[in-house]
C-alpha cells in the first residue's frame, strides 16, 4: 500500500466499494493508508483545529447558542427585547 499513489488510492477506494454500498476486503486497509497522507491527514484528523470533524463540532457549537437567541420575547410597554440565555 505504501508503494501506490494517492490517486491509486482513491481509485482502489471505489473499486473495493460496491454498488450497494458493502465493502470489499483491503477497504479499510487502503482507507487507513490513505488517512496518513496529506491533505487527507490534516482535514479529517480530529486533533487539529481546522479540520473537518472539528469544524462540524465548533458548528454545532453555534447552532446551539444561536437556538438560545431565538428565545426572545418583545415587552409592550417598553419595546425591548428580552433575551433568555
């Protein structure tokens, strides 16, 4: 595995996945082999910062906080917006 390129990697990927979706023996081999090379490494190791797993995180983060703003409620009297967080 070490000898191929990614590119042979990434073809190798779709071939040892079927049509409905099972995959084939060596999937999982060519998957961790291809997960050590870059730029594969970078955006979808969890321990960096930018990378995919962690921006999702950081995303659900905001959906959470912007679902504390929606709560609001408009006072009559005053006109102002009350905000519970």
């Amino acid at each position: 595995m070490e000898n191929k390129t990614t590119t042979e990697l990434l073809d190798l990927l779709t071939k040892l996945t079927e049509k409905d979706g099972n995959l084939k023996d060596g999937w999982q081999e060519t998957y961790d082999e291809l997960m050590k090379r870059e730029p594969f490494f970078i955006l979808l190791n969890e321990e960096f910062d930018e990378s995919l797993p962690a921006l999702k995180n950081r995303i659900e983060e905001l959906e959470a906080e912007i679902k504390k703003l929606k709560r609001h409620k408009h006072d009559d009297k005053s006109g102002d917006v009350l905000i519970r967080i």
